[in-house]
C-alpha cells in the first residue's frame, strides 16, 4: 500500500449492489494518482487533507483505476511466526 495526503474528492453517483447502494467517488492524491474508489455511505470516511494509504485493485481501459482506500496501513496475506528451533529441526 502507498501512503499520500486526499488532494479532491468528487462524487460519482451511486449504484446498487449485492451489500446495498454504494457510493462512487473519483480521488485524486497528491502523488498525481487518480483513481475511484466505492463507500457504503454518501460521505467517504475520508477527506481532503487526510492522510491515508491506499492501494491500486485494477487498472484497465475501460473501468479505469480502481482504488482501496483506508486510514491504516493494511497487513496482508500469510505471516508465518517466528520459530527458533527451524535451524535446529532442518538439521
């Protein structure tokens, strides 16, 4: 995930999906990324000013960028715990 500061956020429109209606909403980044981004509310639960980190879900031609977007860095996939006995059973 990339962290950057909300330069604009300009609505979309909504549209109904499988959770309810959702909302769409083009976010521009002071990095120069632009992409959109979906909220169950009319209200993002981020603004311009805010810091956040963000990560790039698809990017074609003809859907365009889509962004997740959220207020904490976010761990992702599999972390094996730390075992000190792995050299000791590997011999």
């Amino acid at each position: 995930m990339v962290q950057a500061q909300i330069e604009s956020i300009q609505g979309k429109g909504d549209w109904k999906g499988q959770y309810g209606t959702m909302y769409s909403f083009e976010v521009t980044f002071n990095d120069g990324t632009v992409g959109e981004a979906n909220s169950k509310s009319s209200e993002p639960p981020y603004k311009v000013g805010d810091e956040v980190w963000y990560e790039i879900k698809s990017n074609n031609e003809r859907w365009g960028k889509k962004l997740k977007i959220s207020k904490q860095p976010q761990e992702g996939g599999f972390q094996p715990q730390p075992n000190p006995k792995k050299d000791k059973q590997i011999i």
